[in-house]
C-alpha cells in the first residue's frame, strides 16, 4: 500500500543509536459547507530504526536522488 506524505520530522536519541522518522499529511479542510478550515495534519507513519539502518537508507536516498530525474 502507498501513502501520500508532504511532511516529515526526524529525531534521534540522547546517544544517537536510534532514529524516529513521522510522515504527516497536510491538506485543506474543507468543511460541510465547503468552506475551507484551515489546514489539518494527518499522521500517515512513524518508523523507528537502528543507527546502521538510518546510515543505510540515508544512502540509498542519495544514490537514488543523484542519479534521477529529481538531480537534474
């Protein structure tokens, strides 16, 4: 299953051993009438991982990034 994220925070612990990635959603909310609320925020996930798991997707991004459409 694939969810939409337009915001993420990241922190880590006091010894930098483990790593907290949240994804959150941003969008409009639109009430009954159809008038817009202001923003709502939705928290879609939270993944918590190991310093060598951290280090390897920070890779992966970069090799994915620099080499994509997404460098140009």
């Amino acid at each position: 299953m694939l969810n939409y994220s337009n915001s993420f925070s990241c922190s880590v612990n006091a010894t930098k051993s483990e790593l907290i990635l949240t994804f959150r959603q941003i969008h409009p909310d639109i009430g009954a009438d159809g008038v817009n609320k202001g923003n709502k925020e939705e928290l879609i996930s939270e993944l918590v991982m190991n310093l060598e798991m951290a280090t390897a997707l920070k890779d992966a991004l970069e090799t994915t990034l620099s080499s994509g459409p997404l460098a140009d």
